[in-house]
C-alpha cells in the first residue's frame, strides 16, 4: 500500500487539510463527550456519594436540586418497614450567602445526616472532623472565587445566619453556576429556617438479607404519596432531567454530532480529489490487471490513513486542553477510556467519507488507458 | 477448428448510435503467434486501438470470439477478464502512465504487487529488472525526475513483472527522441527473441517494421494488407 501513502504525502497541502480535518472531528467529540460525561457525573454526583440503597422523595421530584418537603411521618413510617436498617436525612435548598466584606451571592445549601454516607461530604464525617465543630460549613475549592474567604475559618452569613466556613473540599464544585455548601442536617434546617423533624430526602440502608427491590415495593405501599426510589434510580432520573429535558445534554451532543460531520465532510471532499485526480492511474492499475479489491484498499488505506494521524493529532490537542478546561469548568471529566474510543468513530467517519471515491476508483474504465 | 494462443475471430466493434455509429472493427480475424512480434498500422480511426484493446480484454466486440491463450475471453465477466490481464497481459503506454508518487523502483514492484509477488521479493525483482534495462542510478528517482526514454524503460520493466507472456504496446517510441525510439525497439525485440513472448506493437513509425514478423495495416476498421512471415 506504499501507493496510497506516497499519493497522499505527494500533496501536502490537501494531505494537511485532511488530517486537520480529522483533528477537529476528533478534537471536539471527545471534548464535547468529555463535557458529556462530566455533565452525567455532576447530575448525579451527590446521589451516588451516598451509601444508601433506597432514596424517598417527594412525589415527582426530577433531580436533587429540585426536592421538596416530606412529612416528618415519612421517615418513622419507613424505619418501620422490615428491612430497613437506617435512615438519614438529606436537604437542600437555595440559600443567601453573604461574605466577611458583605458580598451577597446565591448558593446550593446542602445539609446531611452523618450516616448519609462515607463519600458524601459532611462535616462529622471528613477524616479531620476532630478539628472543625459539628455545625461547620464546607465548600468546594474550584469554588472559592465565589466564596471570597481569605483565610479559614471564616465567619459569614447564611439567610442571614451566622456561619462558620472551615474547610475546602475537592470534587463537589457548582454544577449550576451556584457554588454548593456543605453543613451538617442540623444546621442547614437552621439556616433554612424549617422545622428539625422534616426532610427533604429519606435514605434508607436496607438489611443484605432483605432484598432491595422488595423493601422498595413495601415502602412503596406504604407510603403512596412519595417517589421510592433506589439509589441508582434516583440518579438516572436526575442524569436525564439534566441531560435531555433542559436540553442541556441534547447541546453538547449536537456539537460532537457536528464534529463527526464535519469531519465527514472534509475528509470525504479532500480524499474524492485526490481521488479525481489520480483516476488515469487507477485506470492504469486496472487495465495491468489490478483487481476491484486492490483497488479499493488503495482509497480506503488513503482515508485510514488521514484518520489514524488525524486522530493521533487530534488527541495531542485535546487531552491537555481537557486538562486546561477543568480549571473552568470543574466538572468536565474525560473517561481513560474516551480518547481511545474515539479513534474508532474517526476512522469509521474516514471509511464513509471514502465511499464515494472508491465507487470512482472501481468504475472508471480501464479502456482509458490507450486514450491519449 | 483449432484454438487460437492470442487472435480475434469475425470481430466487430462500434461506438455510438443512430447517425453517430462508427464500425471501428468489421469482421476482422487475425492470429498473433507465440513468440512473435506483430505490428499494427494504419491511419488514425482505423482500429488499431481498439483491436489492441480487445486483444487486452479490455474491450469486447459486439460480435466474433477474442482468444487469449487459447481461452475465448469475450464472455468472462469483469473480474476473469482483470485475472487474464492479471496473470498473461500487460501493457505498454504512449504516455508511460507511470505512477506519478513512486520512484522507479516502487513502480516496477507495483507491477509485482499487482501480479501477486511474494511481497518480501518484489523489491528485489523489481531491482533485477530495472538494472537489465541500465536505469541502475535511477532506481529512487520520480517520473518527473527521469528523461521520456527512461520513463519509457520504467514502464516496460513494470509492464514485465510478473513475466506476462503478451506484451501489447500503444505507441511506445511516439514521445520518444530516434535514439530512444531505436532503444525500446530493440528491448521489446528482445522480449520475444529471449523471453519467447508475443508483443503486439500499434504505431505509425516506420522504424518499427524492420522488428517486426509482420506488419498489419489497417483501413476503416478492417485489415487491408498483412506482410510478414505469418
């Protein structure tokens, strides 16, 4: 196949455009799938911090973000429930955030049980939990422009509450533009000025030897007027409200739509012209005896050929802008599994875009060859 | 009666239709014997190329038989058509229809590869060949960067690899200086005196006929007169 590698590397103008094409292709699906995938995260991130099995809402709540009240009955009704071993409380609510300097600003105020979970970032239950009091609020680093705290802790206000900021954390940052704060249950009902016994999330563990899905109907029957759901229902309910009904997932999906069709079309426009161009000498391999297979691998080896240093370029450019991305957007995440798999869109992309030139190839008539 | 080793049989040809119909070929049978040089002449538009084409299945008539090595070829598909030509023709070109992106030796191990060489001798083939034809500091060189005459050796190397036992040329000294012209002539001369192979060669200069067995002239698509010793 040293033909197709000399045909292309012997223009390298339309050689260049090619590959750059590639790049892009490559470059944006995996950064808008980056984008993707850390979205997915973020809208779930809290959720799966938890270790519970079962989450109880109220009825119709389509994302974390958006709870509302439950009876303080929910939960003593639910402890009832064979199986289940232990509950917590989680809430959150939209709260006004002043700083030491009086800057107001808007922020996601989330408060949990201790029990809620390991990961779940709760002041009882970070490892340093010794040094900071019960009632200590956390925020994210990616977020402490907005915070505007210059040392910790820091004393400032929540709705108006005197609060202590004590430590920053890592893997939480603001999914919505709003940063999060994290304080202990208690607290945060004090902040939001309700009632101690309500709550806004139940989570339940269940007993190992009960089955999930059984104490999930139980609850279910017991408590009809709240969603039951479990911890992975929760957060796909939440990854496709962010994802498709605010359209948001739809976006980003669209542009690595457009990437790959781009691409497409680049690729296709650049390997039909050299194509075109070197049609007298597919004639020519035709009419010495080359067979339509032969042929055939000459053009798609050209094409795989822009698309593997194509993409091999496009994956230089955007893993360390991925990289740069984060300090942006905090929550962008490419899966080690992404840039790789991206590889096998871009050559299939390059095999499309080659259709139309190895139907040329394999039409032309070898018969040409004794015309002048 | 006895199939012919390369040769047409009552072929007809013509293009076009309606008013525009041209009978390139009409009624022609005419046998190339192993091992012979044969020359094809006449004036333009009298058939000589598409009597080459046919030979080289890259054309079939509308009517007659078209042997190649004792095979009637005119009813194989496309693909045994490319197999034929793969395995017992090749060509030699007016415009060399060298490929542009290769050196001279990538050229000739095409031709190899074409013809299903064992990929780790093709190199060396293709070297043997282009030293028997004196193009030994040639070998890396581009099309563009070689004289009409060496091109024209490049692409009768190419046309060799894989030993093919027909060799069907067009025109092969027309963009040639004399001396050049008298080279090839004598390469392809060669070919059958040494290599037994059957050359069929389309041109109008006048050189040619002093190696050539036979010359046949043609005239609006028929043979006019055949003078040789076959």
């Amino acid at each position: 196949m040293k033909l197709a590698l000399q045909n292309i590397l012997h223009d390298r103008g339309r050689f260049s455009v090619t590959v750059l094409g590639v790049s892009f292709a490559v470059f944006l699906m995996v950064f808008q799938g980056s984008l993707l995938s850390g979205f997915l995260q973020a809208a779930s991130r809290l959720i799966d911090a938890s270790d519970s099995d079962i989450w109880i809402t109220a009825r119709g709540v389509q994302a974390f973000e958006f709870g509302t009240a439950l009876e303080s009955r929910v939960r003593e009704m639910a402890a009832g429930v064979p199986g289940v071993t232990d509950t917590s409380r989680v809430c959150m609510a939209f709260a006004v955030y002043r700083t030491p300097v009086g800057k107001q600003q808007v922020v996601a105020l989330v408060g949990a049980d201790p029990g809620v979970g390991r990961r779940f970032p709760v002041p009882d239950r970070l490892e340093s939990a010794g040094e900071m009091s019960p009632d200590a609020v956390l925020y994210d680093v990616s977020d402490r422009k907005q915070i505007d705290v210059n040392e910790l802790p820091a004393e400032v206000e929540i709705n108006r509450h005197r609060a202590s900021i004590e430590r920053e954390i890592r893997g939480y940052g603001a999914f919505l533009g709003v940063p999060f704060l994290f304080t202990s249950y208690r607290n945060a009902v004090r902040y939001m000025d309700s009632g101690p016994e309500q709550g806004m999330y139940i989570l339940l563990r269940v007993d190992q030897s009960y089955s999930i899905s059984q104490v999930q109907q139980n609850l279910k029957q017991r408590l009809p007027e709240v969603d039951v759901l479990t911890q992975d229902e929760f957060a796909h309910k939440s990854r496709m409200y962010w994802t498709i009904k605010t359209g948001a997932g739809g976006a980003i999906l669209t542009a690595a739509v457009l990437g790959f069709l781009i691409g497409l079309v680049v690729v296709s426009q650049t390997i039909y012209a050299n194509t075109m161009e070197n049609i007298e000498e597919y004639a020519t391999l035709k009419a010495l005896g080359a067979s339509q297979a032969f042929v055939a691998r000459i053009v798609l080896s050209q094409a795989l050929i822009c698309g593997m240093i194509g993409s091999v370029l496009g994956l230089l450019a955007v893993i360390p802008s991925i990289n740069y991305a984060k300090s942006l957007i905090p929550w962008i995440h490419a899966p080690w599994w992404l840039p790789g798999a991206m590889v096998v869109p871009s050559l299939a992309m390059c095999s499309l875009a080659s259709i139309v030139s190895v139907r040329s190839a394999l039409t032309v008539e070898p018969g040409r060859v004794f015309r002048a | 009666m006895p199939k012919l080793f390369l040769g047409i049989e009552e072929a007809s040809v013509s293009f076009g239709q309606g008013e525009a119909r041209v009978r390139a070929l009409r009624d022609v049978s005419l046998t190339f014997e192993k091992g012979t040089l044969s020359l094809l002449m006449g004036p333009s538009g009298s058939g000589k190329t598409t009597l080459l084409s046919m030979l080289g299945c890259l054309l079939s008539p509308d009517k007659g038989t078209v042997f190649v090595d004792g095979e009637a070829v005119n009813e194989l598909s496309e693909a045994g058509r490319t197999v034929i030509r793969q395995k017992k023709i090749s060509f030699v070109f007016q415009a060399f229809r060298l490929f542009h992106s290769l050196s001279a030796l990538d050229n000739v191990a095409l031709g190899f590869e074409i013809r299903d060489a064992a990929a780790s001798g093709r190199e060396e083939m293709a070297r043997d060949l282009l030293l028997q034809f004196g193009l030994a500091d040639k070998l890396n060189l581009e099309p563009n960067e070689l004289s009409p005459g060496e091109k024209q050796r490049v692409a009768i190397a190419r046309a060799l690899a894989g030993n093919p036992p027909i060799l069907l040329a067009d025109e092969p000294t027309a963009s040639l200086d004399a001396e050049a012209g008298k080279n090839i002539c004598k390469i392809l001369r060669r070919q059958v005196d040494d290599q037994g192979r059957t050359v069929v060669v389309v041109s109008h200069d006048p050189r040619w006929e002093k190696f050539a067995d036979r010359t046949i002239t043609l005239c609006d698509g028929r043979v006019e007169e055949q003078v040789g010793v076959l």
